[in-house]
C-alpha cells in the first residue's frame, strides 16, 4: 500500500517561507519510472495545479509562477520529498498535496495515482 503523509504547512506572512514535507512509501523510490510533485489546490477551485516536481532520476521542473522562489528535493534514506518555498505570496494560499505515481502523468499535470490528504498553506498579513 502506498502512502503519502503531508506536514509543515501553516500560517505565514507575505516574504515569509514554509518547507512542506511529504513521508512517502519505499516504493515510490525504487521505481525509476515514477516521479513526485507538488499541487496546491487554490481556494474556490476545483483544479489542481502542478507547480513542482522531481523525477527519480532527480530532473526537477516548476511552473513559472513558483520559479526562482520554490525548491523541491528528496532524502531518500529518510523516505520524503520536500518543497522548499521562499518568498511566499498571497496568491500561494492553497492546499498542497504531495503526488507521486507515473513519471509521465506526474510531470504532465495530470497526476500521478497516489495522493495525499494535504496541508494547507495560508499566506496573509
């Protein structure tokens, strides 16, 4: 069974940085076909948006609106993949689920077919 466990998110001041964790099962490591990404889900909207991945051959890819102020890595002894956000806007508040499954569908925005439950991440002064 796959798993996806979110945590660090929260309230924070515009500029102001988070780092959002994701616990993930072995599984998601060993296959070198899948890959991992970030996709907050926005308030009022139904879509989520990929604004961060990584490949298990560590190609990382972001969304232009996140570029220069969001990082994504892993540790792989410890299971989890992160995403490193600085400067953080107004604009970022949303739900961000860690995914993971097919490279393909994870780097596409489709999604992979793994999901976690979430953790909200809330930007106002």
């Amino acid at each position: 069974q796959v798993q996806l466990v979110e945590s660090g998110g929260g309230l924070v001041q515009p500029g102001g940085s988070l780092r959002l964790s994701c616990a993930a099962s072995e599984s998601i490591f060993t296959l070198r076909s899948y890959a991992t990404g970030w996709y907050p889900q926005a308030p009022g909207k139904q879509r989520r948006e990929l604004v961060a991945n990584i490949t298990n051959d560590a190609y990382t890819n972001y969304a232009d609106t996140v570029k220069r102020r969001f990082t994504i890595f892993r540790d792989t002894r410890k299971k989890e993949i992160y995403l490193k956000m600085n400067n953080l806007k107004p604009e970022d508040t949303a739900v961000y689920y860690c995914n993971a499954g097919n490279g393909r569908a994870v780097v596409s925005g489709a999604g992979g077919a793994y999901w976690g439950q979430g953790t909200q991440v809330t930007v106002s002064s």
